[in-house]
C-alpha cells in the first residue's frame, strides 16, 4: 500500500504539468488593452478607427516622451511614432460587406522602422521585425508605419467612414489620404470607455494617491517662514519621484498668503511668512496614472480664528458631497443631480463675509472631475455616475479681500453604494493639522 504521501509524490510532476501556467501582469495587462479595443470597435462598428500616438519631435524638454493618453489607454504602447488601425466586425453576419470585412485584419499597430543613427541619440526602439514583437505589444499584426496609408485605403475600400481624435495634429494626414471619406471624432466613445476603471487601475490609482499623500507630508515638515513656495514644491516632487513616479501630474500649485486665491496659481515664487495660510495642490504620476490632492495649512501651525471658521466650512462642503457620492449623481457644474449643488448649497448658508453677505460667490469652479491617466480625465462631466469611476470631490473658498484661499480635495472612488476615499488617510481636520504642522515646525528647530 503505497502511503497519501507516495501517491502525492507521484500525482505532484503529473498536475504540475497539467496546471495552465500563470498570468504575468504584463499579460493581463494587454489583454485589457485588448478589450478596450473590442469595446471600442462595438460603439464605433461602421467605420475604420484610426489613432495616433505621439511623434519623438513631440517630446516635452522637460519631463521627456509620454504618450498621447487615448493612445496608450488602448494599446500600452510607450514608444513614439506609432498607430492604431482598428477594422471592427458587425456582430450582424447580414450586414452590408460582411463577408469582405471579416477577411481584413480586426487590428493592426503600425511601428516606425528602427534608425540606428538617431537611437544613438535617444536610445533603442523597437521595429515592426524585431524578434516577438507580436507578443511584445499584444497585436497580432505588427506593421511598418511606411505601410499605414496603402492599409488604411485597402480598408477604404469596405468601410466608408474613419474615426479618430479630430483634435490630434496628424489627423490633418487623413485628409490627404481620404479626402473624400467624412472624419468622426472617436474621443467621445474613448472617454465612455475611460470613465469606468478597472481594478488594475483602481490600484494605480491609489498608489499614485499615497505617493502624493507623502508628499503632502513632506510639505508640510518642509512649510515655515522665510521658505519659498517653490522650496515647498520642490520637496513634494521629490517625495514621490523617490518612491517610483515618473512626474508631476501636472504643475504643482503652492499657493501662500494672498496667492492661495488664485484657482491655477503656479509661479510659486514667494517667501512664506508667519500667519499665512499655504493652499498646495499636488499629485503625483505613477505608471502611467494620476492623482490630485489638494490641502490648505496654516504655516505657523494654528489657524487664526476667521481662517479656521472658513476652513470648517469647506470642509463641511467637502463632506456634505461626499456624503452624496453614490450613482446616478453628476460632477457637472449645471448637470442634474450635481454633486456641485449639494457643496454649494453648503457653502451659501454657512458664515458670511466681511460685508456680511452669504459665501457661495466665492466658490468660483466645479465640485470635481474624473481623474484616470489625465488629471482631468477624459469624461462626459453630465453623465450620471458609475460604480468604477475615479473623481475628485474639492470645493473652496477664495476672499482676495481677506487673503484666504482654502480648497480641500480629496480623491474618492464611486462604488456601488456610496464612496470610498483613496486619500482618506491624509488628514483634513484642522485640529490634526495644526498638530501635525506645529509638531513639525518644532522638530525642525529642534
């Protein structure tokens, strides 16, 4: 009798060969850029898809090549110069060219030929016939982009019309390939995709939020009279660039004293002083994904007591909107069922300003947007609310007569049955900031 043991050893080589293999990341990844590219195709099924990535000439000088984000939310490539070239299948085997249609290729990613004289200068690329390319970028067909116009008119010659992202620069080269053929703006039907996020990205999202939650943490050690706003800046963007993110999302905003009451303030050049209130609006960019986290301080580490009177108020704002995150509501500013209304609402019949006059004219943008591999992700602002779905929630107040400035967002994640906070554990009530401020600016003297 051979012992469970023995029978174990014996049946281990045997299932050990029958267990499929694992799922890499890298493998489920593409296969959700896959997927996006069949939903895609089942919106826009009477026509040819076509969308550009960025050119190398397009590169930033200061931060490098990132991607064109429709671009990379479908195909995961990072690399310049290519395109996408979508050919979908209707689903109805009677519809009109069905049978020519289903010879063609479904999807087809155009790569620039490899030059060994400019990888020289910006490093090595892959090509259309390097070795596993296809398994490299998930696309069945890799093709020479010198290929891409004789493709798209072999295409033409089923499909009548072509979409693409109307605003992008190359698409003026449709024209001249097609000039008879009516261009659609495919960005609409891309952005519907974009709104709902997956798990994956749910959980880069929240990365992206606690590299930037540290950061705020950094800011506010680093805050004391005499520093510069891009002193406080700086300190932020190396946070999380220290733990693995590739930039800014987009121009940190430091905001001290009388410059907190400006929306978009990035000058970020003054010295702070004793007394001032410090707005910092800061998110990190990791892997791709974004975050936008907005805190207001007071730099000598208590709030006087009209600052904090308004900053209670927002902040009652804030979570009188959180409170009413749940689907079926709207971040548009005029939508129906706005969450902008409820923060509004708030803010209008809670304190007054110096002439005595209600506040709500003070709040001066929207409540929120979508957030996703853009800061203001790509959306449909009056379109209800979905579990998946990734926003801020941040109103303010902003009294130039007063200088106060104070804004608190938050990024929140819409779920079946309300909200849950990505950045929650950043804190927001005043109490605990003047403690954990003070208690900063004293281990610095210390």
């Amino acid at each position: 009798m051979y012992s469970l043991l023995a029978v174990f050893a014996l049946l281990t080589p045997l299932l050990a060969v029958a267990a499929p293999p694992a799922r890499t990341a890298d493998q489920r990844m593409l296969e959700q850029y896959r997927s996006r590219r069949t939903e895609l195709g089942k919106s826009l099924s009477d026509g040819v898809t076509v969308i550009f990535g960025r050119r190398e000439e397009q590169e930033d000088l200061r931060t490098g090549f990132f991607q064109e984000a429709n671009f990379y939310y479908l195909t995961g490539w990072k690399e310049p110069g290519a395109v996408l070239l979508l050919a979908p299948l209707p689903e109805d085997q009677k519809a009109p060219g069905y049978s020519t249609k289903s010879a063609l290729p479904r999807e087809i990613l155009f790569l620039p030929e490899r030059n060994p004289a400019e990888e020289k200068w910006t490093g090595r690329k892959y090509g259309p016939d390097d070795e596993n390319i296809r398994a490299i970028t998930g696309f069945e067909v890799v093709m020479p982009a010198t290929k891409f116009e004789t493709e798209l008119r072999r295409m033409l010659e089923t499909y009548s019309r072509i979409y693409t992202l109307t605003d992008h620069p190359a698409a003026e080269q449709l024209g001249k390939v097609a000039p008879l053929r009516r261009l659609s703006n495919a960005a609409q039907d891309i952005a519907k995709l974009r709104m709902h996020k997956s798990p994956e990205e749910v959980a880069l999202l929240e990365r992206a939020a606690n590299a930037t939650i540290d950061a705020h943490r950094t800011a506010w050690r680093r805050a004391d009279a005499g520093v510069y706003e891009y002193q406080v800046a700086a300190a932020m963007v190396q946070t999380f660039e220290d733990e693995g993110c590739e930039r800014p999302a987009y121009a940190p905003i430091v905001g001290s004293g009388p410059n907190s009451v400006y929306l978009h303030y990035s000058q970020n050049s003054r010295q702070l002083e004793a007394g001032d209130l410090l707005l910092m609006d800061v998110g990190a960019e990791c892997a791709g994904y974004v975050s936008d986290i907005t805190r207001t301080i007071p730099v000598s580490g208590k709030f006087s007591k009209r600052q904090r009177e308004i900053y209670e108020i927002v902040l009652g704002a804030q979570k009188a909107a959180i409170a009413q995150v749940k689907p079926g509501m709207t971040v548009g500013k005029t939508a129906a069922n706005t969450l902008y209304k409820v923060a509004y609402d708030y803010l209008n019949s809670h304190g007054k300003d110096l002439h005595g006059e209600r506040l709500g004219k003070y709040f001066t943008h929207g409540i929120g947007h979508h957030v996703g591999l853009d800061v203001h992700d790509a959306s449909d602002p009056s379109a209800p609310l979905e579990p998946g779905m990734v926003i801020t929630i941040e109103p303010g107040l902003y009294i130039p007569e007063e200088n106060i400035g104070i804004r608190i967002e938050d990024i929140v994640l819409v779920t079946e049955h309300g909200a849950k906070v990505l950045s929650s554990s950043l804190p927001s009530e005043p109490s605990e900031i003047e403690k954990l401020v003070a208690a900063a600016a004293s281990g610095a003297r210390n």
